[in-house]
C-alpha cells in the first residue's frame, strides 16, 4: 500500500509518472523536445431550439457560422479581438502560444504551442492553456469547448503531439540518423491498442473516433501524411520529428506524452521496424481497426504488458479502476435519445 511522506510523490500523479519516463531517456543521454497543439470550438453561450449546443453569433457580421471553412482568414478576422487577448493573455503568463488557426468545423479553432525540450513545462502550458481560453471566451461572451466530440455532425477536438529527440550535444537525433526515427515510429505504432485508453480516456472519446471525421483509425504513419496516426511533417534535419495524431483533446497531456515517450524508448531500444509507409488517403486502405469503443480500449489496457511493465501494476490498477467506476456510472445514466427512441 501506498503510505505518502512528505517528500514522496504519489506514484498515480501524471506529472509524476512523465518525470518518471523522462528520467528515463535522461540516462541514456536523450532529451525529448514536444510541441503540443489543442482544438477548440467556440459555442454560443445559449443553446439552440432543441436546446443544443450551438456555433457562436460572429462578432462582426452577426451571423451564425454555418460554414466549414479550413484555415479561413474570414473567421480569424470576424474573431480577431479574441484571439489577440487570448495571445496577449498567454504572453502575461508566459504560455508560448505560437499560431492560431480556424480549423474545418464553425467556430472551430486550433492554438500551437512550441517545441520546448521542458517536457513537464509544456504540459503544464497545455493545460494553463485550456484556463486561458476559456477564461477569455468567457469575457467575449463564449463558450470555449475542449470536448473531443461537442458535436454529432462535425469534427471532433484533437490533441497533436510532436516529438523529437536531442542527444547531449543539442543534435536532434532523428534528423543525423534516420533508423533511430523509423525505430521510433514503429515503437509507437506497435503500441497504439494498448495505449487507446490513455489516448481516448472517457466515453465522449469515442464519439470523435468515426470514419470520414479527420482522425485516424489504424496504425499508420506517412512522410507529411494528414491522414495517418504517426505523421513526419516535412522539415529540415534540425527539426526532424513525429507527429501523434490520434488522440483527442480531452486527454491528460501528462500521460499521453509519457505513454508516447515509453513507446519511442521501447521502439528505439528493440531497434523496432515500422511497416511501409502510407501514401494517399489512409482512411480508404483495408487495415485493422484499433480499439474504438471504450471496452475494447479497456480490455486492450488491462491486458498489456507493455503497459505495466513501463508504469507499473499498481498506476495500471488504479487507472483502470477510475475508467471502469466511470464507464459504469456513464453507462447507467438515460440519454435524451433513448426517450425518442424507446418511449
């Protein structure tokens, strides 16, 4: 049993179980550098008619958004004076927040952060992050919602991860030699069904997790490939790395870089070899699935070895106790639905 002191962390903590993965890296001479980047949708603080969730009114025009327009530099315009205080406010609390863009949905938008080689400190940034946006949408008189799915009939929020490694020169690994980047990769696509769990951690998760919807259902990676689990952007050597694209924005940043961080170690230590490539669509390839429901993903966690072997039984134990203790109060709960459906 675990008995705390006053100087012992708590071996459940997820900012203790990345130092723990990070002190890991720290003796074989490797510094992880990540960059976390979060979606987002603004809301209208008023439900619609059917007392649904709704895009916000814009702020100059007056309109609803309606319109799904990637990247669109009209909706950065119409919410120009809310994105410039949501920089503004992370400057004041020193949160590097590097872009601000409107992704695919109405009034949805994704913030980046910078690569930091302070894998704890980027972590905390993410979460301040969320309080930030939030706290300004409030302000402005919006609803900032970091769900993974707000939405039926939209795009889900994702949580992208990127990752390289610096060995202690300042090199970045992946860009001087490319198999330790392949051994990588496929350390992190041989653990994706034992790490769903982490990466969608509550029932909503997998609402976002459907096809035609943006993210990825099998394990797959692809040089500058959108479509795929693991991406390797295009850059120069120096900024060589993977992009994780599965997870949702939901997630505890603390335990989805420390799961990543387990998988690169492993990968790289078992000289792991990815399969080929994915040019193209990958969401039209006849692959396997990875665990889209959340007891597929449970049994898929309870059942890993990996997992225990790098976190331990007991941090195995206790999350798997809280997802299924909350698995089951979810599932006892009516749903609006099923008063349509079944009255």
């Amino acid at each position: 049993m675990f008995e705390p002191t006053s100087n012992q962390p708590f071996f459940a903590d997820p900012r203790h179980v990345l130092e723990i993965q990070l002190e890991k890296f720290a003796s074989k001479g490797l510094k992880p550098c990540i960059a976390v980047e979060l979606e987002f949708y603004l809301q209208d603080l008023e439900p619609d008619e059917a007392g649904n969730p709704q895009p916000p009114l814009m702020p100059i025009s007056g309109e609803r958004m309606t319109q799904t327009q990637v990247y669109s530099l009209e909706e950065l315009d119409e919410f120009k004076d809310f994105l410039d205080e949501i920089i503004s406010a992370c400057e004041e609390q020193n949160i590097p927040a590097e872009n601000i863009t409107a992704e695919y949905a109405p009034g949805q938008f994704e913030v980046n952060l910078k690569h930091t080689d302070d894998v704890l400190l980027a972590c905390d940034q993410a979460m301040l992050l969320k309080r930030v946006v939030r706290a300004v949408a409030k302000k402005h008189g919006f609803y900032a919602n970091f769900m993974a799915k707000p939405y039926t009939e939209y795009a889900g929020n994702g949580c992208h991860v990127h990752i390289s490694l610096r060995d202690e020169t300042g090199t970045n690994v992946f860009g001087e030699d490319e198999s330790v980047l392949l051994n990588a990769i496929a350390g992190v696509l041989a653990h994706l069904e034992d790490s769903m769990a982490i990466f969608a951690p509550n029932a909503n998760s997998y609402r976002r997790l459907q096809p035609n919807m943006f993210v990825p259902l099998h394990a797959t990676w692809g040089w500058d490939n959108r479509t795929v689990a693991v991406r390797v952007p295009a850059s120069g050597q120096s900024d060589k790395r993977i992009e994780h694209r599965l997870s949702g924005a939901d997630v505890n940043p603390y335990l989805t870089v420390a799961v990543l961080l387990a998988s690169i170690l492993d990968g790289i230590e078992n000289k792991l070899t990815p399969p080929e490539p994915i040019e193209g669509d990958a969401s039209l390839l006849e692959l396997p699935m990875l665990p889209i429901s959340w007891d597929m993903s449970l049994h898929e966690f309870a059942n890993s070895q990996f997992m225990k072997r790098s976190f331990g039984e007991e941090f195995c134990k206790v999350y798997l106790a809280n997802k299924k203790h909350e698995q089951a109060r979810f599932s006892a709960q009516v749903s609006p639905l099923e008063y349509q459906w079944y009255k």
